[in-house]
C-alpha cells in the first residue's frame, strides 16, 4: 500500500473561533493590526526586533472575542472597536494627537513593502516578532500532542498549511532507524505525506466540496522515493541540518535529487521554499520542504527561524514515536506469545476466550487463560493474575503458565498444581503474587473437581438459563507460601456453560468485586433468555455479550476471559474394562473391543482396531503388576485407551530385522490418525485413535 498520504486541510492547529475570518483557521493567530504608516515629519521609528515575517493564513481578520489569544474580559461587538492601551516599546514614541501608546489604525491595510493592500482569500504579512512566537507555540503543542508517527506528520502538516505555507511535503527514511541503531544501506527518502491549501474557499471558512480544484504547479511536485548519494548537493545540505532557502545554489542543486528531474523548475523562486532537514537525536532522518505560491509573500529570514524549529520538534517527535512504536511492539510480542494463539478442541468440551488488555498504553499485563488436554479426554481449565500491568509482570506470568502445563501434563489434582504453583512464585522472589483457578472437566463422568487460589469464584449457566456462582474454597493467592489448597468437585451438566475470568471483568474503581459477579450472573441469565430454555447461547456471542457489560470507567484492569461449554459422552458411547496382566489380556482385549464395534455399527474398524489394541495391551501386561485398563470412547473419531502401572514412557524406534520384537508402535504410528503417551500420578496411559468410516 502507498504510504504517501496526499489530504487538503483548511486548519492550522486549532479550530475556528466564533467570529473569525474565514482563511485564519487558528482563530486571530495572525490577526495583528497593521501597523501605521509613517506619517509627514515624524522621525523614523527604531525596532528592537528581527525582521518582520510573512503571514501565513490568507483573510486574516480582526482578533475576535473568546480566540486564544485574546484578551480577558473582552467582548464581541459590532460596532468600532475601542482598543486597549498598551505601553509603547521601546524605542517607538507616542505619536502626536493620540493617547500614550495607543497606535492608530490604517485606513487602507495596504502592505507597507509592496504597496497593495491584501487580496481575498490571500493571507497578510506577520506584522511582529509575537506573530511568529504564538505560531511557533501553537505549531508545537499540535505536534507534541501526537504519539505514534502518522498522528506528528499529521500535526506538522496542518499546523504550517495554510498558515506558515501553502504546500509542504515531508520525506522520511526508509526504514526509519530505531534508537541507536546504526541504520545499513544507502540512506533513502521516502514521501510520506504532503498537505496543500486548497484552491477555492467558500465565505463560510469551509472547502467547496461540489467542484474540484484545478491542479495547480505545487501538486505536481515531489517524487516518492529518493536515494541520497555520498558526497551529492542532497546530502550536503542535510548535513548542515539548518534549513535553507531553495534560492541557494547548494539548496537548488539538490532539489532534482530529492524532487525527482524536472520537478524542480516548478519550485517557485524568491525565497518562497524553505528545504529543512529533519534530525533527531542522532541522525537525519527525513526533510520538509514548505512552499508558497508565486502569487504570495515570500519567506523572511525570520521564517528560517520558524522552519527550524518545526522541523527540531517534528524530528524529536517521530524519533520518539519510533521508539515508542518499538516498545509497543516488543509488549504485544510478549503478550502474544504468553497467551495461547489457538484453543485446543478437546472430545466432550467446547472452548472460547477473549483478553482485553488495561489500556492502549498498557498493553501487557499479568491475566492468563489456558485449556490444557489431559489423559482420559480430559481437559484443564486455568485462568490467572499476577499483579501488575508491566513487562516483569507478563513475564512472571509465562513462567507461571509453562510451570502449570508442565504439572498438569503429570496429571496431578487440582490442588496440587496449585501448591507447586505457590512455591514456583516463592523461588521467583518474595513479592510475586497472583490468582489463579485450576478446573479439570471429565466428559465422561459429567464432573469438575476445581481449585481455587484467592481467584474470584466461577460462574455456571445451566442450560434452562439460570446462571449460578458456584461454591469454591477462596484459599490464598500464589506466592504466600505455607498454606493449603482444598479441591471440590461439582456436577457439570450437560448443555451448561463454565465462565472462567479475572478480577478486571467484575472488579473496577466504581463497583466491587461481588457487585460485579451479580451484574455478571445477571447478565448471562438475561443472555440465556434470548435462545430460549432449550437451547444455549452460542459460545463466541455469550462471551461479546458478557464484555459489553463493561462501562467507560470499568477498563481498570486487563481481562482474560475462558468459556467452556460442557456436551459430554454419553454413557452409550463409552466401553470401559479391566484387564487382569497374563497372557490371555490381549486376546481378551480384542474380543471385547470387536464386540463394542459391533454394538456401534462399526465393523469395517474390527481388523485395524483388533490388531492395533492386541499391540498395545501385550506390551501394557509385559510389565505390569496390576491390572490393565481398556476403554473405547465412540465421538467424531474412535479413541482406544490403554492404562497400566508403569511410568515409563514407550518409544517409536525402528527394529532391526533380526529382533523379534519392537514393530507394535511403528504399526500404531503408520495406521492411527493420531496416537501419544502420557505419564500419570498412578503410571501412563498409551491411546490412538482412528477415524470413523
């Protein structure tokens, strides 16, 4: 996509006051009155000042009431307007006839260089040094406001177009260096965006959007791209960093290499642009080019002043939204990788997340969510806060999380994951704390065995709508060391709903955690209402549902939210046995699993099922001392599970021709969709499973 960004802005840096003219979009920026001509037989008047610059906003008017720069207390009339008295500067006497330091008007507004008074819709000349001070303030206020790169371009481009120049292009590196690193490759320019003044303007200070403006010359200036040669007229002029009228013969003869060839002979002459290199704290990156009409004022020396220091606060501003956007990156990096990318799609459950984070300024936090497949198609459900919303607390968080999937790929209960949890946060330091609720969810037993660390209590929707806090220990939070955790196990119907969330959901500076967990039950019932009491709410929308409850002064904190919807195997699909460990367990074991398939309607499975089983069960009693445990699960694919007391994990490896054994996993590995392995409290579990015909 084009990154150059061409727009037609009528504003500077502030909105139109009430009363202004129509082309000084700052309000009376530049509404200075025009000085006084010099009368018959009075001296010539000295000035302490620079020389006087150029006005930039065409039609200025007369300062109106409430502007920015207006005086307290003033009002808003129709009439003459009386003028306050002033001290007179110094080095200007008080003119005869006239109060002390009151200046007289000029009855024709003519310009006290050329001669002619101010054409419509063109802008008048900065009459004193104060003009260009109020601009210059303003100016940078608009570009500090911005934080990320657009929003300073944006800022530098509508604060000096209309007012300081009629057109200006901004050229940034390509790539823009970040911090301080040196930067490789030739240095290229690259045009970001241009602003021009727009051609026609209405008497309402609006654009005239009906006809579109002919192109003028300034449009057709500026290529996209320039490579900055060594040594070249460009390059040089970069390096003296201070801004330079295009008049001079350094500034003309770099013009064709940032403009492109040809574009240059559309630059108006005497001294109406101004080339000013952009650099940062170390290096220049990037240039503007501001430009007048041929029709218009030219600059003033004191314009290079001005050009100067739009272009030091620009390029301090994109340095720093640089290294801003870095940083902002980096935090999304981090708490992207922290949370899962994709939730697994265990048998028996189905699964939905959301994770808000604090602010955009805040964009790591310590909230956590996971779903981890166990043994026995089984599924852990966690949910946790560390305390913090920094990058130490998105990183204790990962540690957290990578130590809870490793205890729970031990197939460890629920309250032991949270006690090795604790001491896990002790070893981290003294001062890591954190919430934490571990969930084990049985499909086929239609149960749930949670635990619970000083987490806020989950939230069951049955499935006729009625949404219920459930009941569990609170213990104390991770990380306080010398406690215990007490596990209960609950019913999990089917058709109900699981709400796992962190403390920012229910939690904020304008209500209390159990005012919260009411609004949040309530506001489930009211979602399960609107399917009816058969029929549960879609999973994805429940939980949009459940965040739209947040108000503007509830985003405290980050959120992690995790949805589980129970369906359950019913016990029609489920055969379970108990295999003594002798010689005559596979035999067995195939007898009673072609008789399952048979009961299923799944016959053309017997042979692949049969033999893969026989492999799996030989091994299992080879070793075992207690009984062997078989059990076929029938959902969308055929999953065979095999349990015995060993904890020894089996390896795939490739038997030789002279062994007589070693060949049952290479032929699970080649006819299973999918097999694996896992170690249990009480030994292992070896399944595969198969897809259903």
């Amino acid at each position: 996509m084009d990154s150059t960004r061409v727009t037609e802005q009528p504003t500077s840096f502030e909105r139109p006051q009430a009363g202004a003219a129509p082309a000084d979009p700052c309000g009376a920026l530049l509404s200075t009155p025009t000085p006084p001509r010099a009368a018959p037989g009075l001296p010539p008047q000295a000035r302490t000042g620079g020389e006087p610059g150029t006005a930039v906003a065409s039609g200025a008017a007369p300062e109106p009431a409430g502007s920015e720069h207006s005086q307290p207390g003033a009002e808003q009339s129709t009439g003459p307007q009386t003028h306050r008295p002033r001290p007179v500067p110094e080095a200007i006497p008080a003119q005869p006839g006239g109060q002390p330091g009151e200046v007289p008007p000029v009855s024709d507004g003519q310009d006290r260089r050329t001669g002619q008074g101010p054409q419509r819709g063109m802008p008048t000349p900065m009459r004193r040094d104060g003009d260009r001070l109020r601009f210059v303030g303003a100016a940078t206020r608009r570009i500090a406001r911005g934080i990320d790169l657009d929003e300073i371009v944006m800022g530098l481009c509508r604060a000096t177009v209309p007012t300081f120049s009629d057109a200006i292009l901004v050229y940034l590196r390509d790539p823009l260096p970040v911090g301080d690193e040196r930067p490789t490759g030739p240095l290229v320019l690259r045009l970001r965006r241009t602003d021009r003044i727009p051609a026609e303007r209405d008497t309402e200070g609006g654009f005239m959007p009906a006809a579109q403006p002919e192109p003028s010359e300034l449009d057709m200036v500026g290529s996209e791209l320039c490579e900055v040669r060594p040594g070249s007229a460009l390059a040089e002029v970069l390096r003296g960093v201070r801004p330079v009228f295009t008049d001079a013969p350094a500034a003309r003869a770099a013009l064709p290499e940032l403009l492109g060839e040809g574009n240059e002979i559309v630059v108006p002459g005497g001294q109406r642009a101004i080339l000013a290199p952009l650099r940062g704290r170390r290096r220049v990156i990037g240039a503007a080019l501001f430009l007048r009409r041929p029709d218009r004022l030219a600059f003033e020396t004191d314009d290079l002043l001005v050009a100067a220091q739009l272009a030091t606060h620009s390029a301090l501003g994109i340095d720093k939204a640089v290294l801003y956007g870095r940083e902002a990156y980096i935090a999304d990096e981090l708490q992207r990788t922290m949370l899962p990318e994709t939730l697994p799609q265990p048998t028996g459950v189905r699964l939905a997340s959301r994770y808000l984070p604090a602010a955009e300024t805040a964009r790591v936090g310590g909230d956590w969510y996971d779903a981890i497949p166990l043994p026995g198609s089984r599924v852990a459900l966690v949910v946790g806060d560390v305390m913090g919303h920094s990058m130490t607390s998105a990183a204790i968080m990962g540690q957290l999380r990578t130590t809870a999937q490793t205890l729970a790929g031990l197939d460890l209960p629920p309250q032991e994951v949270l006690h090795h949890l604790d001491e896990q946060a002790q070893r981290l330091g003294t001062d890591r704390m954190a919430t934490c609720l571990y969930a084990v969810y049985d499909p086929v037993s239609h149960r749930i065995t949670i635990a619970n660390a000083g987490h806020p209590p989950p939230v069951l929707l049955h499935l006729g709508g009625h949404a219920e806090v459930l009941r569990v220990p609170a213990g104390a939070p991770i990380g306080v060391g010398g406690v215990d955790f007490e596990a209960v196990e609950l019913d999990a119907p089917a058709g109900g709903t699981l709400l796992l969330y962190t403390d920012g959901l229910v939690e904020s500076r304008l209500r209390d955690v159990w005012t919260g967990i009411e609004q949040l039950r309530e506001k489930l019932a009211a979602t399960a209402q609107l399917t009816g009491p058969d029929h549960p709410p879609p999973l994805e929308a429940l939980c949009d549902e459940v965040l739209d409850m947040l108000g503007p002064g509830d985003r405290d904190d980050d959120i992690a939210l995790l949805a589980a919807r129970f369906d359950g195997i019913a016990p029609s699909d489920v055969a379970y046995w108990f295999l003594e460990p002798e010689d005559a367990a596979p035999g067995r074991a195939r007898r009673l699993a072609r008789r399952a398939l048979a009961r299923w309607g799944m016959e053309d499975l017997t042979d692949s099922v049969e033999l893969l089983v026989s492999e799996v069960v030989t091994n299992a009693v080879r070793y075992a001392s207690r009984p062997v445990t078989l059990r076929l699960l029938r959902t969308d694919v055929l999953r065979c599970e095999v349990g015995d007391d060993v904890p020894q994990l089996p390896r795939l490896r490739q038997a030789r021709a002279t062994d007589e054994g070693g060949r049952g996993l290479y032929l699970v590995n080649r006819l299973a969709r999918r097999w694996g392995a896992t170690r249990l409290s009480t030994g292992k579990v070896v399944w595969f499973e198969l897809n259903r015909g």
